[in-house]
C-alpha cells in the first residue's frame, strides 16, 4: 500500500445506521442495552456513530435486525477522498 493509498484510508469515515435501523425495527433500543448489557450511553454513541459495536455484536446485531452487518455503516469519503482510485 502506498503513502498516498493509507492517507486515503485514514480519511475514510462511517455513518452509523444503527439508529435508523433500531427505529424501523420492532425493538426499543433499551432491548439492545439489555441484550448486549450495554449503557444507554453505549447504545446510544453506537446509534450516532461515536463508538461502534465489537465484530460479534456487529454481526449479533444485524442478525437481530435482520440485515447485512455491511448495512449498520455507510461509508463517507471526504471531499478529496473519491474512493474510487483504491
């Protein structure tokens, strides 16, 4: 990987859709802080993209509601960061 390459990777962001999904689910969120033994503030920094979920509970929580794992996240370039020459 080139210099120029990880400076890319560096500047990739996530857009959390946790929240999104959670809302469109049958399921509080106080179901998920339950479920993970977790803190509203856990769930909630979850749900905004400020702290993220470990693998396992990624893939135990797409599974509970019903989508990809690659389906929580959506990928943000920055401006100077296309994405499209990696």
């Amino acid at each position: 990987m080139t210099c120029r390459n990880l400076v890319k990777v560096i500047k990739m962001r996530l857009k959390s859709n946790i929240g999104e999904l959670i809302d469109k689910s049958p399921y509080k969120r106080e179901y998920f802080r339950e479920k993970f033994n977790k803190s509203r503030n856990t769930i909630s920094n979850w749900c905004t993209g400020k702290s993220y979920p470990s693998i396992p509970e990624m893939y135990e929580l797409a599974e509970i509601l019903k989508v990809d794992p690659g389906d929580l996240y959506e990928r943000i370039n920055d401006e100077n960061n296309s994405g499209n020459d990696f």
